[in-house]
C-alpha cells in the first residue's frame, strides 16, 4: 500500500493532519494545538515530538517509534485500536485510555498517574513508569521487564500476567480478578486487597497488611520480607519459603512458612477447623492484635 510521507515539518493550529491515512511521518513537531492526528488509520511516526493534548484519538493501526510526549501532550492515545509504541519517553499523564490491541516497549512514563485505564489487549515490555493508578480496570494484560514507582496500581485489572518486574505499589491490585506474577519483587502496603485468583510465584514481596481480603491466594516459592500482619480473611494456599513476620487471622486453605514471628488467631472471629497453618517456628502465639489488647474502654 503506497504511503504519504511527511518528513522534518512543524504543525500547529486545530486538527492539522485530521482524518488522514496511510502516512508516514518522520522527525516533525506537533506545537500548540489539539488533536493533531485525530482519526487517523495506518500511520507511522518516527522520531517525532508532540508538545499539545490529545494528539492520538480515534486512530487505529498506528506506530510510533522514538517519539516524544512532553509534558504539555497531557491524554496522549485515547480510543485508539492496534497500536504500537516502542522506544518512546512519554512526560504527559492520563495516557492510553479505552484502547484496544496495545503494545508499549522498551519506553519510560515519567507522569504515569491515571495511565492505562479501562484498555484491553495490552502487552507492556521493558517500560518504567512512574506515577499513581496505574493500568486501571484494564483486561487481558501482559508484562515483562515493567517497572513501576506508584501507588493504587492494578486496581480492578482483570486477566493479568506480569514477569520479572519490580513494583513499589501501595494497594496494588486491589479488586483485581485472575492476576498471576512471576519472578518479581512488590513492595508495599495492603497488597491485593478484595482480589479473586492472585497467583504469586517465584516473587519476593514487602508488605504491611498484605495479602488480606483475598479469595483464591496461591504462592509458590516466595519469599515475605518485613511483612506484617498478612492473610487476614484470606482464602489460599501458600507456601512460602521465608519467615514472615506475624500472621492474623487467615481464613481458609494451608498457609506454610519457614517460621512465625507472631501468629495472631481470634478463635471469635475465624473458625480454626477451617485453615491450617504449617511453620518450623513460631515465636509468639495471640488471640488478640496490639491495637485490641491496647485499646482503652469507652
């Protein structure tokens, strides 16, 4: 199919190359002015910078390669299906939203906040982002090499597969639904909170109040850093290879440890008959958390 190529020009203005197709562009400047490739079918950008919103809405088929989002090219890719975008920088947030047939490589996102929601099909290779809510009620996800500096990640994502990455994430993955991660390390608070099938393998994971409110835990070969107070109503069935340091009130399944710091059981609250917890130690037994045994009568 012939193609239209536009090499080494400045556009600005309202919509400058809008409903266009087959073109490849290489090594122009989109300045002052929206949308300027809105609509457009089997286009190819290489080495190009976008200074202004919504540069790419409504597009299907579309490649991007070493291009540039400044700060200012704020909603980037929205409704926008099979794209591609590989060895990019990416400033402006609130990108890639509602988009179908997505794939991001070898890239950084440095306002990554409210980035990646509501999209399906997305592949995510060797990206760095940085910033709050992460890939939001997105589906059928799959990562290799990400990561990530920010909190609430993940949240609502649906069919997920993340290999080898690193996560420094508050409240990652929360309302998620048939996530599994591979050969990974996660650090932060209330990880998986009200998630169904979270399946951790291979992953060192740091958490204060990890892994509660979970229904459908496996872990295999994992390691519990500096973890405290995990499994509280959790459903599972973990093996981990580490101590962990207190566990309270897990919920059903077969939780298995090198060893306990402290094991936490309020027999009011959860029936014991019902989970079975495997250690070579366990320091100190409790039926009731510090903040129960410190609090003062009303």
């Amino acid at each position: 199919m012939e193609r239209t190529e536009i090499k080494g020009r400045k556009f600005s203005g309202e919509r400058p190359l809008f409903d266009n197709e087959n073109l490849y562009i290489e090594n122009c400047v989109f300045e002052n002015g929206e949308s300027p490739l809105k609509e457009c079918r089997n286009i190819e950008l290489s080495g190009c910078a976008f200074h202004w919103k919504y540069p790419l809405w409504y597009g299907r088929d579309v490649r991007t390669d070493n291009c540039t989002w400044t700060e200012f090219a704020r909603a980037g890719v929205w409704y926008t299906d099979n794209a591609r975008i590989t060895n990019c920088v990416i400033q402006g947030p609130k990108n890639f939203r509602r988009c179908n047939g997505l794939i991001i490589e070898n890239t950084f996102i440095s306002r990554a906040e409210e980035t990646l929601w509501s999209c399906e099909n997305v592949t995510l290779k060797n990206v760095s982002a940085r910033g709050d809510y992460f890939l939001m009620n997105s589906r059928d996800v799959t990562v290799d090499g990400l990561v990530l500096d920010g909190n609430y990640s993940f949240d609502g994502v649906e069919n997920a597969v993340i290999r080898n990455s690193k996560l420094l994430t508050k409240d990652a993955f929360w309302n998620s639904r048939n996530i599994t991660v591979y050969d990974s390390y996660i650090s932060g608070e209330y990880l998986g909170w009200n998630s169904k099938n979270l399946t951790l393998i291979n992953c060192t994971v740091e958490s204060l109040q990890g892994l509660c409110y979970i229904d459908g835990l496996k872990m295999r070969n994992c390691r519990l850093v500096n973890t405290t107070l995990a499994f509280e109503y959790t459903r599972g069935d973990v093996q981990v290879t580490s101590r962990v340091e207190s566990v309270l009130n897990p919920s059903e399944g077969t939780f298995s440890f090198e060893g306990i710091g402290e094991l936490i059981i309020e027999k009011d609250r959860v029936d014991e008959g019902r989970f079975r917890i495997e250690s070579g130690s366990v320091e100190t037994r409790s039926d009731r958390p510090e903040w129960l045994r410190n609090r003062h009568e009303i």
